[in-house]
C-alpha cells in the first residue's frame, strides 16, 4: 500500500485500486485522479469537496462514494454511485478493505449542532490505516498508521496525544493540520512527538509513504 498525505485531511491509498479518503475544498484536486473510490468522514466543506468529487465522476462514472447516510443529501449530484455507510460497517472498496466507526463529529460548542462523523479503518491485508475524520474514535483492531489531528476548533492538543497514546499504532502522522502556522505546528510537532509514544511526523503535503 502507498499512502499519500494531501494538503489538511485527504488521503490517498494505492494499491490494487486506487481509494481516496477526505478530498475537501484545501486539498489538491489531484488527490482525485483515477480514483476508484473515495471515503468521506463527514459534510464539512475541509473534508468534502462537492464540485470536485463532482467532476471527478463525471471524468470516471465508475468511481464509487461511500459516506454516513446522513451525508447523502449533500451528494444528490451523483446519488447513483454513492453508498451509505452506517458506523460499525465492514466492505470492500478499490481492492481494500474498510472498516467504519464512531458516528458522531466531535463538539466544538453545545451551540452547534453536532454532525455525523466516520473513521475509517483501510487495510490490504498486509498493514492497516486509521483517518478518524473530526474525532477521537478508537477503533478495537489493530492500526499500524495512525493519522492524528493536529489542530482544530473542536480539540486541544492533550486529546490528540491521549488518542495515540490509547489508539497504541506502529507509526503516527499528522491530518487536519492546515489551521497552523509553522510555529504553532512546531510546538504541537514537538508534544506529540515527545509524548505519543510512537514514531509521529507531520509530513508536506503530496509526501507519498510506502
């Protein structure tokens, strides 16, 4: 599996297909590029890109969505190749094999109401990857990588250092990290990497892992 981390909170997997997780409005529209389907944790627009997921089908009519249900009516455009996936779901997408969890976005204040909120656990067989969206869901398998938050309006950094900490992976990088400056991220940077207890990196976008 080649993993590649896009600008803020997408990702793309590679293998025996091609799987791309959050295309949001601050990623690269090349994330895209012969996708073969494409994950999407929640509705907010740093996550999901309508337009461009848009154009994507419309480029690759074969390309499949899979998202909370209650995320379908953002996706009426292409309501024809969108599958709803409730929390706790176990399928088969581009080649891998994907577990859905949680259900529910993170609180940023009791006065906005909360959304519906998926991590995503995708695995080839060999290694496993865990993307939780907006949330600290901890998944009951095994995570060889780890994508943590960074920064974001609904945590602090003690919550992403307690969700490595508990989530125990072989390997950490950061997602949701396009909100700081390069002197806040070198802070965050610096608690994770002392306190997490794993190997943890922030890495530049369009940075490919193997």
């Amino acid at each position: 599996m080649r993993i590649t981390k896009y600008t803020h909170s997408c990702l793309r997997f590679e293998g025996d297909g091609v799987l791309v997780a959050d295309p949001g409005a601050w990623s690269e529209r090349s994330a895209l590029n012969d996708a073969d389907a494409v994950l999407i944790t929640h509705e907010h627009a740093d996550h999901l890109d309508v337009d461009a997921l848009a154009d994507a089908v419309a480029r690759r009519p074969r390309l499949r969505v899979f998202a909370h249900p209650d995320v379908l009516p953002t996706l009426t455009a292409f309501s024809d190749v969108v599958t709803p996936v409730p929390p706790g779901t176990r399928f088969e997408a581009a080649g891998f094999t994907i577990s859905s969890y949680g259900g529910q976005h993170a609180v940023i204040h009791e006065d906005i109401p909360r959304v519906a909120n998926l991590g995503f656990l995708v695995s080839d067989g060999a290694q496993s990857v865990y993307t939780p969206g907006d949330s600290f869901t901890v998944p009951d398998e095994h995570v060889d990588t780890l994508f943590v938050p960074l920064n974001a309006p609904w945590m602090k950094l003690s919550e992403a250092i307690d969700f490595v900490r508990k989530v125990k992976p072989g390997r950490a990088y950061a997602l949701h990290d396009a909100l700081l400056t390069a002197t806040g991220a070198g802070v965050s940077n610096g608690h994770l990497e002392r306190l997490g207890g794993v190997s943890y990196a922030q890495l530049a976008p369009e940075t490919t892992l193997g």
